[in-house]
C-alpha cells in the first residue's frame, strides 16, 4: 500500500511518559475551542428555520417560503442569498482572525489566543441574543467568526504538542467530539426552543452560544503552555518543568534535547508565510490545502447547516425536521467516538479511505431517492413514509462515514505533520482554506439545491472519489509518530521524498548540541 511503509517503525524514538491526569485534563479543557465552534455550526440552520426569526429580520425569505405552492419547484424554496449570507458571514470573519491568529500564537502562545477567542466569541453571543436589528446580528456573527478562527488556529497545535505521542491521535480527536456534540447541542436546543410560544426562542438559541465560550475562558486560564511554544518564546527552563509534570516522569531528556533542537531549527526560519512557498515544504502546503478543501467538498455541511432546510425541502413538516437534524446530530457525535477509539490502532488512511467509500454509497442513495421522488421539476407529489426513513438511514450513514474519517481526520492530521518551524503558518492556511469553502458551501448551498436538484449529491459523491485517491496515493500514515521526527514519513515517502530535505540536512542547519 502506497504510504504504508511507516508502521515499519522508521522512526526510532520512543519516549518514556504516560497519559497523565494533567495531559487528559488540559486537552479536555482545550476541547472546548471545538465546542463553541460545533455550536455555531449547527446553530444557524435550525434558527432560520424559525418563522419569528425569518419575519423579523428576513420578511422576503418568510413571504417566499410562505407563499410558494405544494405544485411550485420545491428545490428552490430556499434560494435566498441574504439567508445564506446569515450562515455564511462568520466563515469570513473566522477566514480573517485565523491569519492573524498565527502571529498571536507565535508570539504569545497557544493559551493567550484561546482566552482570546472565548472573550470575542462572548461579545458576538451577547450581541446576537439581544439582537433587535439586522447589523447586531452580523456583527454578533462577525465576532462569533474572530473567536473561532483564534480557537481552530491554536487548539488543535496545543493538543498535539502536549499529548504523548501515542495517544495524540485520540486526544486530539476530543476537539472533533466537542465540535459534533456541540452540533447535537446546538440541534437539541433549536428543536426545544423553537416551541416557545412567544417566538423568542432564536434569543435563546443565539445567546447560550455563550456558554462553551466562558468554558473556554475560564478552562485556558488555569491551562499550561505547551513546552514547544515556551522553548520558541526562550523560557527553556519552564519548558522542561512543564514536561516533566505533563508526562509524570523526571525521565524526559530525550524528549526535551529534541524540543530544542526543532525550536532551534524553526527559529533559522525568519519568514514562516514565504517559507511555505520553498520546495522542501511542498507536501505540508499540499497537505495545508487539499485535506480542508477536501473535507469540505464532502457536503458534510450541507447537512449540518442545512438540515432542517433539505428536510423541509424534501416534504417534512417544521418539527420533523427539527427533529431528523437532532438524530442526524447524535450519529455525528456517536460515531465520532469510533474514531477516537479507533485512529490510533488502524491508523490515518484506513478511516480516510473506509470513511470515503461509505459516503460515496449513501450520496448515490440519497441522490437516487430524492431523484426518484422529485424528478428535475421538484415536484413530488404524495411522498411514502419509505422515503422519509430512507433519506433519514441513509444520511445517518453517511454522517457516520464522515464523522470516523474526514471529520476528525481533517483537523488531526494537520496538526501533526507540520515541522515546528512552519507550524503556525502552515496551521492558518489550513484553517483559512477550510473557512473559505465552508462559507461557500454555507452561501452557495441554496442556490446549488435550486439548480443541481439530486445531481447535487452526485457532484459531492465525484469529489469524495477524488478525495479518497489523493489520500491513497499521497498521504503518508503518520500513527504513531512523534512530531518531532514527523519529517520522517515524508523522506519516506515514493512521491514527496524529492522534495524535503533529509534530517541530516537539517541537523547541520540546527546545530543543536550547542544549544542544550
Ligand atoms: C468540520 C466542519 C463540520 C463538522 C461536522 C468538522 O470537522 O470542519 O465543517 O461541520 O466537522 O461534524
């Protein structure tokens, strides 16, 4: 298998250090950076499906979808783009905050630029709950849109800095968790109140986004710093005091002799940003683009923002599909778990690739049922109960393709097969490219439904192929290997050995015995 070669164990170092309390607890903790982030992402979709909260900020979207006829194309029931834009318009802001998120992190720390992120992600809730205008809704979503580009820029690096490198796949797989539970949060909620007969009940749904954000703030505070970023912000004596108490052994020279020397190495590098762009980080920009790209172009978000919406669509009354996105939710965050369990036993390209083929099944499915039914002109006529449990099963399944492999995958991997010295930079791009396809999923799903009609799942099934040969072809696995000899997997590797530089390359750069 292409990219297998690595569990041979090309990699020598095995440093001694145990899932301590405080390893397990700072990652839990940092988590929560995913929960705020799950929260919104499955927030908004429920909330414009609430009728008080389309009349009161968005009349046209209401009177279109009030006044359209059982026999009008119901593909097109939706298509607004100001209703997208509600969605869409924190994918931007968070596109903005991630890249500058890289400098904070660099210089300051991980830590500083989460409590950063809950403080803005708190003002943005704040403002949207007691939203009484248009603006105050998009600039609560513009704020809500900084703190999770901060948030994603530096949680998924801590994590994978402060885990023992045999359990980092899973620890780090805790932050996709937090996202899907706070998804079925978000889901639970906007099925809950959405009842309330006031028809305040999007205040609610809005204004508790609040909560994972004080959980943030108040969790990152008692937070240690990561040893790496200590060392690269040249407090080297604390470095070593923090890794002796994450690992819960005094027995960590090796570790920390290596910490150095990659921070050393890292610091030869003036210019993260135009170091990218050198021919020996070739397969980490790759990465950096193409595995967000990828996740996006899944369609995973269309049902995440959009379920309720594709469940109204296609024939479900107002509760039902409140009620099918909360299932859809809780498989997301069950089988999330599989993965966790799972990842650092089988390894990265195992759930990529099983992962891609169980999505590529269900999309045909899905495509062929709401085809069978809707046909090109959207009109279905009487709809049988076996399509509405086919089209629930079938999304269910999908979900739980997504949510073992390109979900969690999409952020661990990443985060792990960068080189110290690029990290940071290397983690915006991924960041900043996963935001920008989000918000054009969030913008233009609508529209796509119109047009598209069932093909839409087929052009989502297409890229699912395409995702899942690159990885064959072009992922190296990296379970089980510590980051700091991760550059290993790509000198390994058929394709991009041509384009890094060997260790001992490096090492002449880094001259680290000086150094310790
Ligand atoms: C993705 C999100 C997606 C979520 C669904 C995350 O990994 O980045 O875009 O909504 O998974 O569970």
């Amino acid at each position: 298998m292409a990219g297998g070669f690595i569990e041979k164990g090309s990699s020598e170092k095995n440093y001694p250090g145990k899932l301590t309390f405080r390893v397990f607890i700072t990652c839990v903790t940092a988590a929560f950076g995913g929960l705020i982030f799950g929260y919104d992402l499955g927030i908004s979709g429920g909330v414009t499906s609430m009728d008080p909260f389309l009349k009161k900020f968005f009349p046209d979207v209401y009177a279109k979808e009030h006044n359209i006829k059982p026999t009008d194309n119901q593909y097109c029931k939706f298509d607004s783009q100001v209703l997208t834009l509600f969605t869409s318009s924190l994918y931007l802001a968070a596109l903005v905050a991630s890249i500058f998120a890289s400098k904070v992190t660099r210089a300051f720390g991980r830590r500083l630029t989460m409590i950063s992120g809950g403080v803005l992600f708190l003002a943005g809730a704040a403002l949207n709950g007691f939203a009484q205008q248009v603006w105050m809704l998009i600039v609560g979503r513009m704020l809500l849109g900084f703190g999770i580009g901060c948030a994603n820029q530096s949680v998924p690096i801590y994590v994978s800095e402060v885990a023992p490198y045999k359990y980092r796949g899973a620890l780090n797989m805790l932050f996709q968790l937090a996202i899907t539970i706070g998804i079925f949060v978000a889901n639970i909620l906007n099925y809950l109140f959405a009842k309330m007969e006031n028809g305040e009940g999007w205040r609610y749904s809005l204004g508790l986004a609040g909560v994972p954000a004080i959980m943030i703030i108040i969790g990152a505070m008692f937070l240690p710093d990561s040893p790496n970023s200590l060392i690269e912000r040249g407090q080297a004596e604390k470095a070593k005091e923090e890794l002796i108490k994450i690992r819960g052994t005094d027995d960590v020279d090796e570790e920390f002799k290596d910490l150095v020397a990659a921070s050393e190495a890292s610091k030869q590098v003036k210019h993260p940003w135009s170091s990218l762009l050198k021919s020996e980080y070739r397969p980490h920009l790759t990465m950096a683009i193409a595995i967000p790209f990828f996740q996006q172009l899944t369609g995973m978000n269309v049902i995440t923002f959009y379920a309720p919406v594709l469940f109204k669509t296609i024939g479900f009354g107002g509760t039902a599909s409140l009620m099918s996105a909360m299932i859809t939710g809780g498989c997301n965050a069950l089988a999330t778990l599989v993965s966790i369990f799972t990842v650092d036993k089988v390894g990265r390209r195992k759930l990529f690739l099983e992962g891609g083929a169980q999505m590529f099944i269900c999309q045909l499915v899905i495509a062929a049922a709401i085809g069978s039914k809707f046909g090109t002109d959207g009109n279905p006529g009487v709809l049988p109960k076996w399509f509405a449990l086919t089209v629930v099963v079938f999304i269910c399944i999908y979900v739980a393709g997504f949510a073992w492999s390109w979900g969690p995958l999409g952020w661990l991997v990443p985060s792990e097969i960068f080189p110290l010295e690029v990290r940071s930079a290397a983690q915006s791009v991924n960041v900043s490219v996963n935001m920008i396809f989000t918000f054009a999923i969030a913008q233009v799903f609508t529209a796509m439904l119109c047009h598209m009609k069932f093909g839409l799942f087929i052009f989502f099934a297409f890229f699912v192929i395409v995702m899942s040969i690159f990885i064959y072809k072009f992922l190296p696995e990296t379970k089980g290997v510590p980051i700091e000899e991760i550059s290993l997997v790509w000198e390994n590797h058929p394709y991009w050995n041509k384009f890094v530089k060997s260790s001992a390359q490096k090492n002449k750069i880094a001259a680290p015995d000086s150094q310790v």
